[in-house]
C-alpha cells in the first residue's frame, strides 16, 4: 500500500515542477508555506493559477475536474458569470464601508425566507466567527457557560469547538468522547466547559444532557457531519436531541455552514427538525469570504444595537460587506428548488456508480453523502460517528486522493467532495471513471 502511495505521489511531483518552486518560495515566509490547515498535502500543494467554471488549472498547465470547490463553497463553479458580473459592478462603486448596503438586507431577508430557524441574521466573515458567535449568545441568552459538542464535529477554529474534533485514534478515551484540546496550551477552563458527546447515540446524549441540564448553554451539531465524510444523522437522533433541548431549556445550534448546500433550508429543511439557531457561511457568500448566524428573533435582539444598546457588543470591519453580499445574493438567487432537485439526483447517482466501482474490485467500502455531498470510507463498518469512521482504512484515502489528482479530478485530501450546479452526468461518470482507473492501480 505505502509502496503504491509513494508511485501516486512521485507521479504528483513530476507533474508539479513549478507548484514545487512555489511551495519551496513560499516556505521562506509562510510556516511550511501555509495559511491554511486543509490546503497543505504531502509532499506539496499544486500552486492554482485560475478557475473555470467545473475546473482548476494549476501553474504547472494540469487541468483538475473540480469536486472539492474550495470546501463545498463554489456551489455554482468558479468564476460564475453572474458573481463575476455583481462584483465587477460593485468594485467600481467601493468594496466596503463603514455604513451599511442594501445588499445586505437583501441577502439577509433571502436567508430569513428559506431558513426554518432564522428569523433574524448577522453577517461575519467566517464559519469560525459564526460559530463564536452562536454559542457566545447562546451564554448570554441562556447565563450558563457549558457548551456541548460531538466527537469529530468541525465547526471552525475557534477555542471553544477546537475540542475533541480530529483527536488521533490512539488518543481517544475507550470509555467514551472526553475533552481533549486540539492543540497544546488550551485554557483547562474552556475544557471544562465543553462537553462531548457521541454522535447518533441518543441514550448518552440524554444521560449527559439530563446530568448538565443546569450548566449548559446550548448543544452545536452539525446535522450532516463533514468529518464523518457527509454522513448525516439518524433522524430519531436529531428529533430526541432537539425534543431534549427543548424540555431542558438548553440551545441548540445547527452549524449548516457546510450543509446549508442541501436544500433551500439547509439539512433543517430537508430532515424537518428546527434548531433554536443556526450558523451559515461558504456558499451563503457567493465565493467571497462569509460566515453568518441568526435564528430565534428573541436570542438574536443580544446584538440589536437599538434602544438601549446591545448586551452584546459586535465589531467586524468587513462585517456585511457589499462585496460579499452581492456575490452571496446572485448565487442564492439561481439556487432553485428544480436547481436542488437535480443536484440531489446527481448526488444519488453518484453515490450508487461509485459504491458499483468498488464493489466490482471487492474493496470494502462505505459510501456517505446527502445530496449534493459525498464521502467515501474504506471499512465494512457503517459510519454512524467519529469512532466508526476512525476505524476506516486512511492511507487507502491517501491512495484514492493522490491517484485522483493524477487523473485530473480534484476531490477533498478526505475523499469526499461535493457537486456544483454544473455538474452534469458527464462529469459524474469522468469522476467515476478515474475511481475505477485508481482503483485498478490499487488493486493491479
Ligand atoms: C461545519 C463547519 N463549520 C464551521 C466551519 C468554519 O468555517 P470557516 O472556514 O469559514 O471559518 C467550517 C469550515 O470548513 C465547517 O465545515
């Protein structure tokens, strides 16, 4: 296997002489020449030099079909006319200002109109700040200072989700999830004040809900986990833990940053559970930096600087930005519900297509998604949470990611990825194709 990996990847490095020179260049002032965690890959990143609609051409001349579209967010391609349009528009009458734009009560009432839960909206610039932000209101609302999140639940960067999210294997408590920081240093009081669960199990999660009733503030999900490469709840699971939340006074958060992409409402649309709020980002911004939170109207009037002024006070120099907002606003705007029927469609053929492909060369595997999403798992084993999607085989991910791009078709280094809206059959089979011909690789 590692012998395998080591032929994908030196193929990668005779491909990518000039992504080399750039990676060595950018060492000298960016730490392993990296602003970003998911960017990096062993041995190097190729360096992109534009996008295209579906693809990703990189400085070398390599042409990738594009599944990864910068994390889930380019939902209708790179360089979509209509974006391109609204920000050429808008960069010519000023990027940002002090003051607001009508863009952003445009795009906000957009989000109100679709999203279940959201009754009112706050604009920020990233998924990390919406979810600071959600729980810091969910404190504030509440006046408890317990949080609670699952094993392997992503939702951002910041201190107080930076808990028990990609803990090593051999790190994990057999007794079940506990706090374990995500990097040295953490403050023992934000573990203190995280509490972790396990995914899909509702008869722990009750135990520890009821347990913590008095101290927590609210419980962050995400109801289709991108860790666990889109496996999404069981919905008897999502229904308890809201019914739980609802009984025990405690706020529940859906981080929908990445699965807002799977209906006009998000996954709380489609699965027909409403939490109390909600936080927003990636496609919402149409490409350009974004984040946004919002829901119960009673929660959210923290922030309402009116009146008496805000009980809590929330700065953001780009907060709202007119460029965001516009391009945000001409993306919602083509996203249909024929537009999320199809890519549903799309979604579901794929899956079934690539479950064929590695069930032709009998690898084991688990193929995961909702909709427009998808994960691919090398284990027997359903992924239900963080433990059984550990358990899966991930230098076979390597394996398929590498051999992937040297097939020209980018997908997440996780092997998961997700469908734009010009996504056709055409280029769910090309995906398909190039499995097949890494997996042949493999197993030749
Ligand atoms: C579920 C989820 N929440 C939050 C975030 C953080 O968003 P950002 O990268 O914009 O800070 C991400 C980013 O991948 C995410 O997938």
């Amino acid at each position: 296997m590692l012998e395998k990996l080591r032929r994908e990847i030196d193929l990668f490095v005779e491909k990518h002489p000039r992504s080399r020179i750039s990676q060595f260049e950018s060492e000298k002032h960016l730490p392993g020449g990296s602003s970003r965690g998911t960017s990096y890959f062993d041995p190097f990143p190729f360096f992109v030099d534009h996008g295209e609609g579906h693809y990703l051409h990189d400085v070398d001349g390599n042409r990738y079909l594009d599944f990864m579209i910068n994390a889930t967010s380019l939902i209708t391609g790179h360089a979509d006319p209509l974006v391109v349009k609204e920000l050429s528009a808008q960069v010519r009458k000023g990027v940002s200002f002090s003051h607001p734009t009508d863009a952003q009560v445009r795009l906000a009432g957009l989000l109100c109109e679709r999203i279940p839960s959201v009754e009112s909206v706050r604009f920020v610039n990233s998924g990390t700040e919406a979810t600071l932000n959600a729980i810091r209101v969910a404190r504030a609302f509440s006046g408890k200072q317990k949080i609670a999140k699952f094993e392997g639940g992503y939702h951002g960067s910041n201190e107080y989700v930076s808990v028990s999210v990609n803990t090593p294997r051999e790190k994990l408590d057999p007794g079940g999830p506990k706090a374990i920081p995500e990097f040295p240093g953490m403050s023992q009081a934000i573990l203190d004040d995280v509490l972790v669960l396990p995914y899909n199990d509702l008869k722990v999660c009750q135990e520890n809900l009821l347990r913590y009733r008095n101290e927590l503030s609210c419980v962050i999900m995400e109801p289709v986990v991108s860790n666990f490469g889109y496996a999404p709840a069981k919905l008897e699971f999502l229904r308890g833990i809201r019914d739980l939340t609802e009984e025990l006074g405690i706020l529940l958060i859906y981080d929908e940053v990445q699965s807002f992409r799977v209906a006009p409402g998000g996954a709380q649309e489609l699965f027909g559970v409403v939490p109390d709020l909600t936080t927003l980002g990636k496609v919402i911004g149409g490409g350009m930096p974004v984040g946004a939170f919002g829901g119960r109207a009673d929660v959210m009037a923290l922030y309402d600087p009116t009146g008496a002024g805000p009980v809590i006070g929330h700065a953001g120099t780009f907060n709202a930005n007119p460029m965001t907002m516009v391009a945000g606003e001409a993306v919602i705007q083509q996203l249909t519900p024929k537009v999320y029927a199809r890519l549903g469609r799309l979604g579901g053929i794929l899956r079934s297509k690539l479950e064929a492909i590695f069930g032709e060369f009998n690898v084991e595997v688990q193929v995961t998604g909702v909709e427009s999403l998808f994960g691919i798992h090398f284990t027997s084993e359903e992924v239900v949470d963080n433990r059984s999607m550990l358990r899966g085989d991930t230098d076979m991910k390597k394996l398929l990611f590498m051999g992937l791009l040297n097939e020209g078709v980018l997908t997440q280094a996780k092997a998961a990825g997700s469908l734009s809206t010009l996504t056709t059959e055409t280029e769910v089979d090309r995906l398909v194709s190039a499995t097949r011909s890494v997996v042949d690789r493999i197993k030749g």
